[in-house]
C-alpha cells in the first residue's frame, strides 16, 4: 500500500455519527431475528450433529457407518460429474448445493466447491441458551473507504459455517481502536448456490477467550450509497463452531488481530475450548 493510500484510507475511516435510536433499533430487530433462526430453523447450528467431506464417499445410518443416524438405513453419499448424490436401496437422488434435502427426522446440506464437497447432517436441536450480546456503541461503527488489495488473488478459508471456499482478496480498511488504527483484511466469500458474495473480515482481538469466541468473530463490511463502507462491530458474529463441535473453526487470517479488546457484538458464555490461533494461521 502507498503512503499516500493508506493517508487517505486513514482520514476517510471515523466513528460513524448515526441516531442511537435509529440505529439501536435495527441492531436489535436483526439480533431478534437472529435468535428465532438460531432456536427454531431446521439448519440453524444448534442442531448440527456431524459435518464431514465426503471425499470417496460416505455411508449414512447403521451403527457402523461413517454418521451414524438412528432410525435410518443404509445410505450413501457421494460426489460425482454433475453433483452430490444420496443412495439407498430404494433409490438415487441429487443434493442441490446448500439446499437442505429431508432424510427421516433429519436434515442435509451438500455444499462446498468441486473435489472439496462437505455434508453437514442436522437432527432435533438441543437444548440451548439463546445468544447473549455486549451493549450496542456507536463507538465502534466505522464507515471509509475500501482500499484495494496489493495482490489481486484468492485463498481458501473457512467459512462462519465450516465450509472451505475459495475467498477472493477485497482489500482492506483501517479503523481506529482504542489508542491504535488497525489494518484489517477485507475477502469476499461466495454465498452458496448463487453468484452472490459477501464481504467478510474475521479479527481476533482482546476480548477473546474473555467475553468473545476464543477462536475470533466475523463481522460484514456493508456497502452504502455514496461508494463508502460500513463496518459495525456491534454486528460482529461467532462462527458456528462456537454453537455445535460439529464444525471446524476458522483459522485466524493473517493480520486481523487487533491489540485493544472490541466489546462490542456477539458474546461467548461457553467453555473449554481451545484457541486454534495459537497454533495456526491461515495463509
């Protein structure tokens, strides 16, 4: 980046002026919409029970098979030209990519790029708190611009959901924490089964393992009218992982730790868990 980009990117980037009424009440119509998808949807995390790639194949149901399902026979599934497939002896049938598709009391997902398909098998949901959040502050909205990336490219990451996709590199925006400023990479994630993306950026920062996900939370950079960028802390997100050990958790992006602690955003009660972080880093 040249100094006179990262000049620019500095002044451009400041705490976001917005009605704390108007603002609070869309954070908190999103956040209740949230917890009803969270505590009721069939593919919400919460009712994950396995997540796997399917490589070779997989055998779905007895007690042998790579994911056991009570009260379901033999099935398998596999990846092949023209799509994922799910056989039993009564039949074959396609598994659209990210569309959920009935099996008895349960639910799967086939998704994931060619040659790197996963399956992810949701059942009854078990018994849950609903998320819990850091008081929304306008302190931590930035709206700025987004500065192009050094080296167009792309990367494979993880997804929130535990899914490996191929992310493209969108730039960066540098934002004021605390006494610091701090330079965050921006990719773009496709969204399954379209031609949609999202800009993304997952941080660590000083709350994790103290409040947040040890692991690190994702939060979206929102386009608005007049070409700049939105970024909300107080939207922040943990990845699914933090909901079901049915997924992998992201490995942390290079240069998203940020030194001073983000309260702000989705909170973690949970326990237990290890911080990949200290051991990994995605390239």
């Amino acid at each position: 980046m040249s100094r006179r980009t990262l000049l620019v990117a500095l002044l451009c980037l400041m705490p976001l002026a917005v009605a704390p009424a108007q603002g609070q009440s869309g954070l908190a119509q999103e956040r209740a919409d949230y917890t009803r998808w969270l505590l009721s949807a069939p593919t919400s995390p919460l009712a994950a029970v396995a997540q796997q790639p399917i490589d070779a194949g997989l055998r779905l149901g007895p007690p042998d098979a790579d994911v056991q399902l009570a009260g379901v026979g033999e099935h398998r599934v596999s990846a092949r030209v023209g799509g994922v497939r799910l056989e039993s002896a009564s039949g074959s049938r396609l598994l659209p990519p990210g569309v959920p598709v009935k099996l008895a009391d349960y639910t799967l997902i086939a998704d994931g790029p060619p040659g790197r398909e996963v399956l992810t098998v949701f059942g009854p949901h078990h018994p849950a708190r609903p998320p819990v959040y850091y008081d929304p502050s306008p302190s931590y909205v930035f709206v700025g611009a987004l500065v192009p990336p050094e080296h167009r490219g792309t990367v494979r990451v993880l997804g929130a959901d535990g899914i490996e996709v191929e992310a493209a590199e969108a730039g960066s925006v540098v934002v004021p924490v605390g006494d610091t400023r701090v330079r965050l990479r921006v990719l773009r994630l496709p969204v399954s089964g379209g031609e949609e993306s999202d800009l993304e950026i997952f941080f660590r920062d000083e709350t994790n393992g103290r409040g947040s996900y040890p692991a690190g939370r994702f939060v979206s950079l929102i386009p608005i009218s007049d070409g700049s960028y939105r970024l909300d802390f107080n939207r922040a997100r943990n990845p699914f992982c933090a909901y079901s050990s049915a997924y992998p958790c992201p490995a942390p992006w290079r240069g998203n730790a940020i030194p001073e602690p983000v309260p702000a955003g989705e909170r973690y009660e949970g326990g237990g868990l290890s911080d990949p972080g200290a051991t990994r880093e995605a390239r």
